[in-house]
DNA sequence: GGCCAGGAGGCCT
DNA sequence: AGGCCTCATGGC
C-alpha cells in the first residue's frame, strides 16, 4: 500500500489521467486503467505494474532512515502514508523532462499528449502510446514540434531522440557519470539530467534542485545541502515538494 | 472586462 | 547576464 494520488499526481509522471472512478495511462502500448478504490490488486497481480510502481523496493526501511534524521521529514512521511518513485521508461522520461523546462504541469502534460498523438501509436480510441525515440524521428521534426507548441525545447527533443542510445550507457553508470553522460545533450542541464535518473533509472540518492526544492533547502534546511539526506535523497525531495505543492493548492 | 508585464519545477551562448 | 516559445495568471 502506497499513495496512488500522491505518487501519480507529485511530479514525476505526466501521463496519468483521472477518468471516472478510475486512473488510466498508457504504459508500454498497453492501457492500464487502475479502480480509485481497489488499485492495489490489479498492480500487484501484474508483475509488469508491480515493478513500474516499485513494489519491490523497501520503502519502509528507507522512510523510517530519514525520520530519524529530521522531524519535519518525519511528519511530512507519517502524513503522506508513502509515496513511491516510479520505475518509468528512460527515454520517455528524458523527454518528459526536457519538456519540463520552463513551464508548468498543466502545459507539459498537454505537450506531451499532443506529441503522443502525433507519433505514438493508437492503443484505444483516442489514447496514444508515448513514441519511441525511432517512432518520434519518424513522424516529426523540429518544425513539427514547434507547431505543436514545444518552443525552443524542439531542437533539444530532436538531439535527444538522436541521442537515446546514450541511455545505455547511462544506466551502467554511477550517479555522478550519468550525470554528466546526459548532460552532453543539448538541452539537458544540471537538474534535467537529476529527474532522469529518479524517475527514470530509480537512482533514490539523487536530488533534483530546482527553482522549489531550493526555496524549500532555504526554508526548512538552511544550514544543509541536500546530501544530508543520502541516500535517500531523491525520496525526500518527493515529500519536501508534495507538501509544499499542497501548502499552495491548499491556499486556493 | 481587456491589456500587459512577469513568471513558469532551465538551459545555452 | 540575457534570451528563449508559449500560455495562464495576476495587477492595473
């Protein structure tokens, strides 16, 4: 047992819709529909879910780590129940991210659904695939992307595509060299390369500092930098920022 | 209500 | 330090 809405909805996955009574995405050409209710049994019974949702990796020993370490982790974890990292492909992930700059949730989950529909397949009426790198080459070029609204990040959609087989490399590397190895894309920086590698290669120790995780380092950890959380980084940051997004959702 | 800056989970030159 | 695509948002 997890937060569902939490681990869906926090960030990290751009192509989770709430229809209905339940949650859908396309996952692998193959449409997952989760019951609100019961989602559970449907993810545990299938081992291809059982892995994307990270069933397997100990969250309690790693949530009960940074309890200990600092009290407003303690009570951010006891509140959120768990929030996982999702095992999601890598190079939709590179996309999703190189997207990600510079905007909002809302636009990039749009974006994304566009350049879906362009190039991926039709699994169900309506509902696309996300393309693979070959699939993206394919149907669409700069140009194309740009029409569809990805502004300058088109180029650096189109040098990552050319670039997937980087990925390889990237998942037999330690945290510091992938890095590095994905940032010799264009358009894949410092913090870019950071959200690949948490919730594309599951890499918990990293943590991706943005313009929000910085605010919150300043607010609650001034004198810190976010190795005081190794290493489980990365899953501190998913607490620190859910909360501070409800912190401003909450304000409405 | 309409207009217009400044900002949005950065990165490049 | 500035510029970049585009769009939703808030201030006048």
């Amino acid at each position: 047992m997890f937060n569902l809405e939490a681990t869906l909805f926090c960030g990290q996955a751009f192509g989770w819709k709430k229809e209905n009574s339940t949650y859908q995405a396309v996952l692998d050409n193959r449409l997952i529909t989760l019951d609100q209710e019961n989602p559970f049994s449907t993810i545990t019974k299938d081992p291809y879910l059982n892995h994307y949702f990270d069933m397997e990796y100990p969250y309690a020993e790693a949530e009960s780590v940074l309890q200990k370490k600092d009290s407003h982790l303690a009570s951010l974890i006891t509140a959120h129940v768990s929030i996982h990292i999702l095992n999601q492909d890598p190079f939709q992930t590179m996309i999703s991210f190189i997207t990600s700059q510079n905007n909002t949730i809302k636009r990039i989950r749009s974006l994304l659904e566009k350049l879906s529909q362009q190039c991926g397949r039709e699994v169900e009426e309506g509902l696309y695939s996300f393309p693979t790198a070959d699939e993206l080459l394919r149907h669409a070029g700069e140009d194309t992307l740009r029409s569809l609204g990805f502004g300058y990040r088109s180029p650096y959609i189109i040098e990552a595509a050319r670039s997937h087989n980087l990925l390889e490399e990237v998942a037999r590397q330690d945290d510091e060299e992938s890095a590095r190895t994905l940032q010799r894309i264009l358009g894949i920086g410092a913090k870019v390369a950071a959200c690949i590698l948490l919730f594309g290669f599951g890499r918990k120790d990293v943590f991706p500092l943005d313009t929000w995780t910085k605010k919150i380092m300043k607010k609650y950890y001034p004198t810190s930098e976010p190795s005081f959380f190794s290493p489980y980084g990365g899953i501190a940051q998913q607490h620190l920022f859910y909360h501070e997004r409800q912190m401003i959702e909450a304000h409405w």
